[in-house]
C-alpha cells in the first residue's frame, strides 16, 4: 500500500499532482522514508521532506511556524499539498501546517502508528498543545485521502502498538459489536501482530470513527460517544502527569471505570460490564494506577468536556451500543475510581 501512495495522489489530482511536502519524524523517515520516496519518484509526483522531532512535547505552535517558514523557502504555493507521513503528532501538526498555510492547502494522511491510523487520521481535527493544556489550539481540516498500511505498524515498539490496540476495542463496545468479539476472541493473535485480523480491525475501527465523525462533525452530540473511556482516562493522565501510561492504556483503565459505573447505575446488565472489563484486561497487563483515588476524582472537574459543571459519561448498554449519562452521583464516581487504584 505504502508502495502506492504516489500512483494513488496522481488519481487523486487528474490534472496535475501537487507539489507534496511530506512533514515526517526522523524515526519513522528511518524505517518507512526510502519506501514511500521511491513511490513518489516513481509516479512522478515532486516532493520535499521537512523533519519534526514527534512525540507530544514537539506537537506545538513553535513546530508548525518553523515548517511554515520552511514551506515559504522551498516555494510552497496554494497548489502545494502537505503529506503527514507519522503517528499522530505528525498527523496533528502537519494537518494543522496545511489548514494555516496561505489559509488552507490539501492535506493527504499516511498515519504509521495504531493510534494514527484508527483514529488521528480520521474526522478532520488537527491542532496542536499549549503549555496550559493539551490540543488548545487547533483547526478542522479534512484530509484530502488518508493511506493506511497496516504492514507499517510492524516497526512500532510493543508497548506503543498494544496501547493503541485499546481505541480499537473501544470502538467495537460503542457501535461494533462483531470488532468487539473478533478482538476478544483473537486478542493473542492479534496482539503477535497477525496481518490479517489487524487489518479487518483497523478497518473496522476505522469505519466506526468515519460514521460518527460524519453524522457529527463539530462533536454536538454522537461525536461524545468516541470518548468512551476517556473521562476517567484522562484525568489519569494529567494526575500522573503524563508519565505513567501511554494514552490507550490510560484510555483502557477509563473504559474499566466506566464499566463499574454503568454496573453500579443499571445503564446494563452486570456481566456485560465484567465481559467488557475481561476483554480489555486481555490486551494487558496495564501499568498499575499507583496515584491516590482522591487526586484522579478531583482531576475528573477539570476535563475540557466538562459542561456547565457536569460530568457527562459514556456507559455501555450492550456490546455496540452505549448512552451518555450526566447525572451519575459521585459516590459511584468514586467508587469506580477507587476501585481501579492499587492503593485505596
Ligand atoms: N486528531 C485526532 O482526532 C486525534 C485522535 C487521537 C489522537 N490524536 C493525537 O495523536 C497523538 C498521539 O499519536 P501517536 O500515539 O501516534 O504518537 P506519536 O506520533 O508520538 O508516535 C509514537 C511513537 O511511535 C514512533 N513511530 C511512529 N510510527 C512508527 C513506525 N511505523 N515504526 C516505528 N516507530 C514509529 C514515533 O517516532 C514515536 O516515537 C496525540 O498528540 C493525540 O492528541 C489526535
Ligand atoms: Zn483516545
């Protein structure tokens, strides 16, 4: 696929095929760079590479002026396009890069990481990080095309693929139930990398996230349901500062939380929830959550989806289908939280 990209972006513009900019890191350029160069060349589509280091640290205004200025010194005009070739930080800044510059140039995906490619790629958002907080500056801006090879992902580190490994299970509770038990049925499978169940379950996952996103595309309402683990997820992150868990794993601890609440409120019935809980604790073992109850409840406030002060909850129904809940009383809140931390 990846060996395609250039013939696919000459179909893409009939008339004539931009000058690309592929926007890559220095990690991903090492393994996949030669590949997909020898593509465009062979298809005939101009292109420059500019590097940016990825990792979230680099996803922030000062990296996306500094490409900019490299885009206006190699020529960059509005018939240019802008190339993501990286996990999501790439995806986030470059997009970003293509919805500023000249106010908006094509952008084209070709996302290399599991979080990328089922997730990041998809539904238009970019942006990137503040010091005061994560993805506050941003853009909607859709991808021209998004290219997915799930044979890239054969280079990611383990810990980097299985923690990705989680936004896909999440996708199959919200509204894909057969993705939900190929992957708890195959989870050894899968987790050794078998090609051919990934590929069916990124593009599951991937349908999932193009369905909600298009019914809703500024997230007013279904868009919500993606964020299914996500409550609980992120106040982990942020109360131990981003250090202790990648994002699915955090993501995979939320969707444990969110499970004991919908137990404990009757959104369903108890062994959907323990089966739920089983599925994701067969992609772990997670890193354990060693910071105090109390810190990751009062962290669980500060969520910038938090409305009017209510903290809203994606809570599984049934496998694929689940429902947002505003009003959960906080001692089941943190009940669930406690019930996830080692030390309470
Ligand atoms: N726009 C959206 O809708 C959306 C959705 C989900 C996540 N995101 C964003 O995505 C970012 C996280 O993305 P990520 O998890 O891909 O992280 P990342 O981009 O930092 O990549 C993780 C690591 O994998 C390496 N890597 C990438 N591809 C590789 C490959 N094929 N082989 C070997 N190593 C490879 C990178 O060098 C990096 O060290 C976050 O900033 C998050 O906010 C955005
Ligand atoms: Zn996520």
């Amino acid at each position: 696929m990846l060996v395609s990209v250039g013939r696919e972006i000459r179909r893409l513009f009939p008339r004539q095929a931009p000058r690309t900019y592929v926007v890559t890191s220095p990690n991903v350029r090492r393994y996949w760079g030669q590949t997909l160069e020898k593509s465009l060349h062979r298809a005939s589509v101009r292109y420059s590479i500019l590097e940016m280091q990825d990792g979230e640290p680099a996803k922030r205004l000062a990296t996306v002026e500094h490409l900019a200025e490299q885009l206006v010194r190699e020529h960059a005009d509005r018939s240019s396009a802008v190339l993501a070739f990286g996990g999501g930080v790439v995806g986030d800044s470059a997009g970003f890069l293509a919805a500023m510059y000249m106010r908006g140039i094509p952008v084209i995906q070709v996302p290399t990481t599991v979080v990328a490619q089922l997730d990041a790629s998809i539904g238009g958002k970019t942006g990137v990080n503040l010091q005061s907080g994560k993805n506050l500056v941003g853009a909607f801006h859709q991808p021209r095309a998004v290219f997915v090879d799930p044979e890239i992902l054969s280079t990611l580190e383990y810990r980097e693929f299985r923690s990705g490994l989680f936004e896909a299970l999440k996708c199959g509770v919200i509204r894909d139930g057969q993705l939900f038990e190929m992957m708890e049925k195959a989870a050894g499978q899968i987790l050794q990398r078998d090609q051919k169940l990934i590929s069916r379950m990124i593009t599951a996952s991937i349908r999932v996230k193009a369905e909600v996103v298009s019914a809703d595309e500024k997230e007013t309402g279904l868009r919500r349901i993606l964020n299914f683990g996500h409550t609980v997820g992120h106040a982990l992150e942020s109360a131990t500062l981003y250090s202790a868990f990648l994002h699915g794993e955090a993501v995979a601890w939320g969707m444990i939380a969110a499970c004991h609440i919908a137990e404990a409120v009757g959104a369903c019935k108890p062994n959907t929830a323990q089966r739920i809980r089983t599925a994701v604790l067969g992609y772990g073992p997670l890193p354990p959550v060693s910071c105090r109850a109390q810190e990751v409840f009062e962290r669980l406030w500060s969520d910038k989806k938090v409305v009017r002060g209510k903290l809203h909850f994606v809570l599984p129904r049934s496998i694929g289908r689940v429902k947002i809940v505003a009003d959960v009383p906080q001692d089941v809140i943190r009940l669930a939280v406690e019930r996830i931390c080692v030390h309470e």
